[in-house]
C-alpha cells in the first residue's frame, strides 16, 4: 500500500484549482436580497449551526438533484447567506443539474441553459461569498430527453455531452481547491479532499462513471462505477488516509439498499464498492478483482455516505455503515411520498422556504455524531448515531433519544433490505420495511431478532429526528 507521503511526492495528485467561468466575472445580482420569508428563515438556522459547533468537528452545507430550474432559483444566495453567518465555507452538490426534459439549446429546458443556470445563480453566490463548491456527477449530467410521451422539446434532438466534458465541467469549471483527482485517469471525475485541521476526509465518488461519447442518445449516461476509480478510491483515497482521521463518501445513486433501489445496488459495481468499505470499517484484506487491498493496519473510520438521486430522505445502516440520502433541491413533489418517517404535511410551494431543499451536516470524528440541519423543505432537522452499538440477538435494549424534546414516536427496521414501490402514494406504501434483525420497538426498548444492522429512530411531532445505528449480535 502506499502511504501518503509517497503518493503525494510522486506526483501522483492534481490540484484543482480555484477557478470560475473564463471572462466571466460574478455579476452584483448573485448576491441580491433574498425574499422575506427566507430573510425571516435564515437567521435561527444558522443560529442552530453555529451553537453545534463547540460539539462537532466540522460543517459542510449540501444540496442535490437541483434539476434547474424547478424552483425560483434561491439555492445559491442562501447558501452565501449562511456561509456569510456561519463561517462554513464548503458546499457539496449532489449532481443531477438540468431537468429530464429538453433539448441541448433551444428550449425552455435546455441542456445548456440548465448549466448556466447552475453557474450563475448556485457556483457565483457561493464563490462571492469566499465558499468553495464541489460536485459530484449524477446520472442526467450532463443529458437530455427531447420527447416524452408525445411531447417534443424545442429541436426534438435528444443530446448527451461527452465525458470529457462532464470531467471539465465537474473538475475544472467549478471552484474546487485542494481536490486530489486521479491523474492517471483522463475521465475522472472522482476526487477527494482533505480537512486536516478536523481530521475529516471527503471523498466524492461518481456513480455514472461511464466513458460515453458525444451523440444524440436521449439519456445516454449510465450508472456504475468503473475498476479503475474503484481501485484508486480503494489504494488511494481510503489506503492513505491518515491515523483518526473520518471519512464522509459523497455520490450521486445511493451505494445501499433501503435508501436506494436493491436493482442498482446488485449491480454498477455500487455492492463491489461497498465491500471495499465494509473492509476498511472492519481492518481485512480484500480481492474485489485482480488487486489486493489490505486495510488491517488501517487508522481511519468511515462516518457516512451521503447521495441524493431519489428525491427523499431516507437512511440506512447497512453492514455497519451509515447511508443517508436527501431530499431533492427541486420543488418535486415526490419527496412527499418516498420520504419515510416525515408524514405527508410538506407540499414544495413556490413561495415559501419549502420550495428549496438543503442541508448543514455537522459530524463528530470522535463520537461519530452527525448533525443534520434543515434548511428550507420540511424543516426536520436530523442527528444520527453513526457508529452501530450492539444488542444480543433475541435480546433487548432500551435507546434514549436526548436531542428530541416532548412524546416521542419509535420505530425500526433492518438496513440490508427493503421494497420500493414507485407507483405509490404515500411513504407506508412506498417503501416496505423489514424486520428480520430489528423485530419491534416500544417506548424506547428494542427487541432484536436474527444477526444483522438496521436502524432505530426516534421522532418528534414535527418529524425532527434522531436515528441510532443497530448491529445485532
């Protein structure tokens, strides 16, 4: 294995630097006054943010699956808003920037316009504002469908832009200081990037990792990741991670069960990925493929993975790793109904802080407490117990959610399996539970059933949350 001293001197890393468009410089209205109801909004989030600071290691703002523009396009002021407030200077992208619907230039939809639209009204507000904004690739990035159902978009040519380009745009357009990319892979757009003075390492995965070429193909990235970013996520950005240092794993497609499709996870290579992980969590060696990787003297620990793609928020501990997966920035409706555990109040209404959907995450390399704080869409704030504790399989133990205020509800469920149901209506019918490892819970007392993980969740009655990892011994 390499250590990281080594890997660095040898060249090995490209530093991305700070860059924005060519030319371009940031025009004064990025930072214009937001509406009343989000100037009303923002000062009591950042006050929760900045009174979690003193227990928490770290903040990063994220969004995902911002589809533009399918909402009045606040993202990117908000974001300088409360970067100007709390000092938190990073913001990740989850991918999934234009809509599913259009042509590359000439409708309303465009491809093209939903890329500037994304530079100019999310990457100029935080660059303004001295954030730094990295994103991650999703699978309508960078493509478009022009029909659908008898309907046709401007020219009725579909378009998917080259790798190449998504590399460009992903790597170089956007601001991303201190990235660490593979060198030897011209595609990549895979990276991490190190917090030193929080011990903290962001690795941002691409979930669509093709090398499509450019053509008139209506969607026409794919989903997987290829062996070659898996072995440099396996040898480099996991094998140097430093002693105590944490991991957070950003992507687009979820990597597990329950929070994503079980289809996608068997397949893409998302499962092959993840026993890569579950062998840094657990210190053993592992062959996914021709190469070997040994984690036994590894020093680091994984805290969580986060992606978007589902337009919900969902969670899971699967094989002992915290996945959590976001609402869609977009003002869709079908958040309401994928989106377990948050009752079906929330309508994304133009006008209001619903419309827009993000969130400020606050881990804690140490006790692997994850603060979630919820910026506009629902409200409900989360914090989540990331490392799993043990119950006796059979056995029972009793969980107390000291972050929630007033009656609580309780509810569990096991993390390696779920139905998803996209024809459904409401988020019972939606997603189909198991409870094979975590049989039930009462008050607070959980019975445990067969070995596995799972997750135990508390809430309160306006849906904040706080979310316990189970393994079950």
């Amino acid at each position: 294995m390499t250590s990281r001293r080594q890997f660095l001197v040898s060249g090995a890393c490209a530093l991305v630097g700070a860059t924005v468009r060519p030319g371009a410089a940031v025009a004064a209205s990025v930072l214009d006054a937001l509406p009343a109801y989000w100037q009303a909004h923002l000062p009591g989030i950042a006050a929760k943010i900045n009174a979690l600071k003193a227990a928490t290691s770290d903040a990063f703002f994220f969004l995902t699956d911002p589809h533009l523009h399918a909402n009045r396009l606040w993202s990117g002021r908000i974001l300088a808003d409360l970067i100007a407030r709390t000092g938190c200077r990073n913001v990740y992208c989850g991918g999934d920037l234009p809509v599913a619907f259009g042509d590359k230039s000439t409708s309303s939809t465009s491809l093209d316009g939903a890329l500037e639209k994304y530079t100019a009204t999310i990457v100029d507000p935080v660059v303004a504002a001295n954030g730094r904004l990295y994103a991650a690739k999703g699978n309508h990035d960078f493509t478009i469908n022009a029909s659908y159902n008898g309907t046709t978009y401007g020219t009725g040519v579909s378009h998917t832009y080259s790798a190449a380009f998504a590399r460009d745009f992903i790597t170089a357009r956007n601001p991303r200081p201190f990235a660490v990319t593979n060198a030897q892979d011209p595609l990549a757009c895979y990276f991490f990037r190190d917090a030193p003075h929080v011990k903290i390492r962001y690795i941002v995965i691409d979930t669509s990792d093709s090398g499509q070429a450019e053509s008139t193909k209506s969607w026409g990235v794919g989903y997987g990741m290829r062996v070659t970013q898996i072995d440099w996520l396996a040898r480099y950005a996991l094998g140097t991670l430093p002693e105590g240092w944490g991991v957070v794993v950003i992507g687009h497609i979820p990597l597990a069960p329950v929070v994503g499709s079980e289809h996608a996870v068997a397949s893409y290579n998302f499962a092959l990925f993840h026993r890569v992980l579950e062998a840094y969590q657990r210190r053993t060696k592992i062959m996914p493929f021709a190469a070997e990787y040994d984690f036994t003297q590894a020093r680091g620990r994984i805290l969580f993975c986060l992606s978007g793609h589902h337009h919900a928020d969902r969670f899971t501990c699967h094989n002992g790793i915290l996945h959590v997966t976001q609402v869609c920035d977009a003002a869709y409706g079908d958040y309401r109904k994928g989106s377990p555990f948050c009752g079906m109040g929330l309508v994304r209404t133009t006008g209001t802080i619903h419309e827009q959907g993000l969130d400020c995450y606050q881990p804690n390399v140490a006790t692997g407490l994850v603060h979630a704080t919820r910026i506009g869409a629902g409200s409900q704030d989360r914090v989540f117990h990331a490392f799993p504790v043990d119950v006796a399989s059979g056995g029972t133990r009793t969980f107390v959610a000291s972050r929630l205020k007033g009656p609580l509800t309780w509810a569990c469920y096991d993390g390696d399996r779920a139905t998803l149901n996209d024809g459904a209506s409401t988020p019972e019918d939606y997603v189909t539970l198991s409870h094979e490892h975590l049989v039930s819970i009462a008050n607070g007392t959980l019975t445990a059933g067969s070995s596995g993980y799972g997750i135990v969740v508390a809430m309160d009655a306006a849906f904040n949350k706080e979310v316990f990892c189970v393994r079950v011994v």
